[in-house]
C-alpha cells in the first residue's frame, strides 16, 4: 500500500515538471509557425482571446429588403448576442442606410445599437444622427427601426435642420414611399420652426 502510494506521489511529481514544459514547447511550436510565412505584424492575441470570451463578430454587416422593394443595410464595428440569451444582437457604432426604390435614401450612425432578428426591428441609442438624400440632418438620443416597412421613428426629443430652417420636434417618424406615393418625413408632439426662405435673385 505504501508502494503504491510512493508510485502515485512520483507520477505526480513529473506530471507537475513536464505538463508545463509540453505546455511550453507547444506555445513556441505554434509561434514559430506563425513567424514563419515572413509577416511582420504581431499576432493580437488579446483581441482574439476577447472575441472568443465575448462571442463577438467583427465588422458585421445586415442587408435586406423592406416589403416596398427599398434596400435596408445596417453595418458595425462589432456585433455580440445579448446578455439575456434572447434574439437581440448588441452592435457597437452602428451604420444604417435605407435606399428607396423611388431614388430617396437615409442615412443613420450612433454610439450603440441592437437587432431583434425574431422582430426583425433595431434600436440606435447613443446620440443618434440621420442625414436624408433631400436634405434633411437630425440628432436624437435614439432611433428605431422597422425592418419590414423601413419606416424610422425618434425614441424621444430631436432637433433638425431642414432645407427651410431649423426645427425641434418631441417626435420624429419618417416613412419610405408606399403604393406610388412618396416617402415622408412627420415631426409631431410640439413642433418648433425658425424659418429661414431661400435667397430670392435681385430684380437689376
């Protein structure tokens, strides 16, 4: 028994010196092949073992058509699932672009976001700036986003500046062109306008 128990203490003795020896020459085998197709940029190991631990993905994209036929795509910097384990994709920096199919197109960044792929709807949350094709840019503290109809609508307070002058709204939707008529842009809840009329061209 004592035998047995001297053998069992000695196995686990060299078990401590050579695992992490094996460990070792492992890590150095595997940085000798990396090193050796002759790049010069170092391995960001960091980076991986965060993307691994965060089941993150880099520079994702969505893309997809509205039930009009107008393109929806939203881009990020990173894209990870939620924390509770439900549908909803967080997204960092995000980017959505709507192309409309009579030739109008939005565009939207802001800080943080996320995609309910089951509601197939996304939120831009962090000081959310839309620019339109026809001249419209606006700032809000966020943004949802239809991704079926593609219609846009304001979490809350906005201001904007508009081809007629500078406005604030408590609200904001704005919709893409449906059954032959054109897309429109609706500021409700308080609206305030400071007119500004175009420059008319002096009589001679």
């Amino acid at each position: 028994m004592a035998h047995t128990s001297n053998l069992h203490s000695v196995i686990v003795g060299w078990l401590k010196i050579l695992l992490p020896l094996a460990a070792l020459m492992l890590l150095s085998t595997l940085f000798l092949f990396a090193r050796g197709d002759g790049a010069s940029d170092d391995i960001p190991f960091a980076q991986i073992d965060a993307a691994a631990a965060e089941q993150r993905v880099a520079s994702p994209r969505f893309s997809g058509l509205t039930s009009t036929g107008d393109t929806l795509q939203i881009s990020a910097e990173a894209a990870r699932p939620a924390a509770d384990g439900g549908s909803q994709i967080d997204i960092d920096r995000p980017h959505l672009s709507l192309d409309g199919t009579d030739g109008t197109s939005l565009r939207i960044t802001a800080g943080t976001g996320s995609i309910d792929t089951v509601a197939r709807t996304a939120r831009l949350d962090g000081l959310a700036r839309l620019e339109t094709s026809d001249g419209y840019t606006m700032e809000t503290a966020g943004l949802r986003a239809d991704m079926d109809s593609g219609t846009i609508t304001s979490d809350g307070p906005l201001e904007a500046q508009a081809p007629f002058g500078r406005l604030s709204a408590g609200q904001v939707t704005v919709e893409t062109a449906q059954d032959g008529a054109g897309g429109h842009i609706a500021f409700t809840d308080g609206v305030n306008l400071v007119y500004t009329p175009s420059t008319a061209p002096k009589d001679d």
